[in-house]
C-alpha cells in the first residue's frame, strides 16, 4: 500500500482496546534479526543490551522500540488524527528515560526531549502513545497505583494538547522553554542539578593531563582504539564541520583532533552501534576547555516501517546520521552548534556535544503519584514544544504545514484523545509485559538473540 492510502486508512479506521497475547517467537525472532546485523562489530555490546533488558520491563521496552513500530503497522489508529498530521516530525523513541536537562547554546538550562534517533515523520499520536507507555511501566515500577498512573497520562496528554493550542496562531513556540523558574519537583530538580554541572567534572571523569596535553583516561567503558580506526575518524572531522552551517562553524583550531577513544556501555536501544568519544581543543588552547564530542553509529529510524518513504532520503542527504542530526535542530530550540554528522568507514555517525551540562532523568525519583503526576505537566509540554518547533518554520520541504495548528484541528476533544491514550497506554504496557516474559525465558535458556 503506497504510504498515502496508508495514511488515510490510519484516519479512517476505527479505535478498539488493544488486547496484549503472548508471542515468544515473534519476540526471540524480532529481536535477533534486528541486532544481529551488529554481532560482528559489537557482540559484548550486545551481551551488556540483553542483560539490561534482561533486567526490567521498561528497560526491555527501551531496548524494542523496533517492535512497538512493527505494531503500529497492525495496531488500531487514533480519532485524532488527519493525513497532515501525519507530518509530525517525530523523536520516535519517546520515553521517560529520553527527555532531562541540558544547557542550551545560550547557557540556559532548560528541560527537554533529548534522543533524536529514531526521529522520522508520523502521527503525532505515536510519540504520546509510546511516552504514555513508559509512564504505565515506570509507574508500576515505583510502585504507583493504575489508577494514579491514568491521572498521570492524563495530565501528560492534556498538557500536551494545552500547549500546542497555546501555539497555534502565533510563533510562541520559537519562545518557550522550562527552565528552573517556571517548573516544579523533579524537573526543576533535574534543571537545577543539570546548571551545577561544570566542564572539569566532564573532564576530569573521562580525561588526565600530563604536562601541558590532555588525553582520554583508559577504562572499562572508555577503550583506546587502533592507530587504523584513529586515522579513520580523524579523517571523516572535515566532513562533520561542514555538515554545520557554516555561521554556526567555529575557527578551525576549535576542532583539531586531541584524542579517539571507544565509548561502550552507554544506552539501550542502541548497544551494538559504535560509539566513540572524539576529544578536541575548543575554544582556546588551555586544557581546561577542550570539548568531547561523542560519535554515534545510526541506521534507518524505526518509524519508517509504518511509512517508509514520508521522510524522503532527500530530506537528510541519504545519511542517517545527518536525519538524526536534522532531529535535533528541529526540536530543540538554541540547539547545540555542535550537531552535525559524517560517515566513517561507509556507515553514517550522528555528531554532538557529549555535554558536561546534561542531566539523566533519574525516573525512580518519580516515587509517588504527586512527583509523577506533577512532572507529567512538563514532559507532555517538553513534547509539544518539540512537535511545533518542528515544523513549516523549520523546513517547509519536509513539515509543510504548522503542525501545531493541525493537531489542535485534529483533537476535537480533549478528554477523548486522553481516553484513548490511557487506554492504549496500558493495553501496550501489558504486551510489553508478556514480551518480557518471553524474552526472560529466552535468555535465560541461552537462545540465540543477536
């Protein structure tokens, strides 16, 4: 079905409760084929993804957004929804583990979504959908009632809807951010925490000085890689420079190559991708400000299996590096000057800041209906900042439309799309549970799953 028909059939169809069945081979067989690709290069980067997910739902949730995107393909489609809204430029791995505190590129700390991987076109629902997902499994996992976790999927999905109404008609969008002021509990926890952060602590836990040269330290998640790879990344900087605009570039210096190492260990859903730290000299030639970027492999964004071909390859250049890195200046506002991508050894990187001025959401400080429901108001808020900055104002060829205005159009009550994604929200988070069941069995009978 061409993607269009696909989107209409998405419009018209109707909702039903999503019934959760157990499907071990349909898990063990998804999973493998989805990390096997990268057994070769990165086997105990896949061992450390099992085990994690191994260790939670909500981790092994992290770790499959793959088959929440296969369900789409099947799942029921939301009353809310029209074919423009279908342009929603999404992060499509929302989840309470990929928003937090950062500073922008204007020195404000502020609180929002910060994953860009998966970032594609699609329904906007798809993101609420997904993030509602991860409040029903984190919640149960704090130990919160259902009941309190509807009340916070509610007050996620209302804000997200209040806020993107408070932007339609007018370019707030282009103004609006949380920061530490305007928020409350965790949040303005994590944005305060994130603001005491300094670039010596970064330094200092990654990096050692000998004389007037700085290094990357040699550690278990931090490895040094051979003099051929070195070379090779080395060689693809030029490239990442002049992926950023060039108002945006630096002078040359800023970025000569100090050190490589390879990062291991880090994330969930994309262990078994290569990752390295790149250190390189900033702004002047003291040690005490060098900058780390951090170099992630990508491939194609799992939302395209529901519609493949709505972000033309045009649209990023045929490099799926440089889709993420689109992601990032779509949805943040002041992005950070150092997104950018290139290609090393044939395979697309996404290039950023390994910034000494972000903070993890901790989602266990979500400890009682109060703290999950209060910070519920900022996430669902988080999201719609990023789905309106993303849009006809940012690049008209890709988003033609000021999506904020046509999701509000398309919500025609707000309490129903509420209904609709707590339902959703915990039929979805039961499948996930049986799907961890099933992949516990799994890997605990040593079946192959990568």
């Amino acid at each position: 079905m061409h993607y269009k028909s696909f989107v209409l059939a998405l419009t018209l169809a109707v909702p039903a409760a999503f019934a959760a069945t157990s499907r071990p081979s349909f898990v063990t067989t998804e999973i493998y084929n989805y990390n096997h690709p990268y057994a070769a290069q990165a086997s105990a980067e896949l061992a450390t993804k099992m085990s994690k997910m191994n260790g939670s739902a909500f981790y092994f949730y992290r770790g499959t957004n793959h088959i929440f995107f296969k369900d789409t393909t099947t799942l029921p489609a939301s009353s809310y929804t029209s074919s423009k809204t279908a342009f929603t430029w999404l992060g499509g791995d929302t989840h309470l583990a990929n928003v937090g505190a950062q500073r922008d590129s204007s020195g404000k700390s502020v609180f929002s979504v910060n994953d860009f991987d998966e970032g594609y076109l699609g329904q906007y629902v798809w993101d609420l959908r997904r993030m509602a997902t991860s409040v029903v499994l984190v919640g149960r996992e704090n130990g919160i009632s259902d009941s309190n976790i509807t009340t916070a999927i509610n007050t996620l999905v209302g804000a997200y809807v209040d806020k993107l109404a408070a932007f339609k008609g007018n370019d707030d969008e282009k103004t609006f951010q949380l920061v530490s002021g305007g928020t409350s509990g965790y949040v303005k926890t994590n944005i305060d925490d994130a603001n005491g952060n300094t670039r010596a602590d970064l330094l200092s836990k990654y990096t050692s000085v000998s004389g007037s040269t700085r290094t990357f330290q040699n550690k278990s998640d931090l490895v040094a890689v051979d003099s051929g790879t070195y070379s090779m990344i080395a060689g693809a900087v030029p490239a990442y420079i002049a992926s950023i605009a060039a108002g945006k570039q630096y002078a040359a210096g800023y970025y000569t190559v100090k050190d490589i190492h390879q990062k291991l260990g880090s994330g969930t859903g994309s262990l078994g991708r290569l990752r390295y730290y790149i250190l390189i000299e900033g702004p002047t030639t003291s040690t005490s400000d060098d900058v780390i970027l951090e170099v992630k492999q990508e491939a194609t964004s799992a939302v395209a299996t529901v519609l493949p071909g709505q972000l033309p390859s045009s649209a990023y250049a045929g490099n799926e590096g440089n889709r993420v890195a689109r992601t990032a200046k779509a949805q943040v506002l002041n992005a950070d000057v150092l997104v950018g991508s290139t290609t090393i050894n044939g395979q697309p990187y996404f290039i950023r800041e390994k910034s000494p001025f972000q903070e993890d959401f901790d989602t266990t400080q979500l400890s009682s209906s109060s703290k999950l429901n209060t910070a519920m108001t900022y996430v669902g808020q988080a999201l719609a900042s990023a789905h309106a900055l993303a849009d006809k104002d940012y690049d008209s060829t890709v988003v033609p439309y000021g999506i904020d205005a046509e999701i509000s159009n398309a919500i025609t009550s707000k309490s129903g799309l509420q209904a609709e994604i707590v339902s959703f929200a915990f039929g979805y988070a039961d499948q996930v549970a049986l799907d961890w069941a099933s992949f516990k069995s799994a890997y605990s009978a040593g079946t192959p799953l990568y």
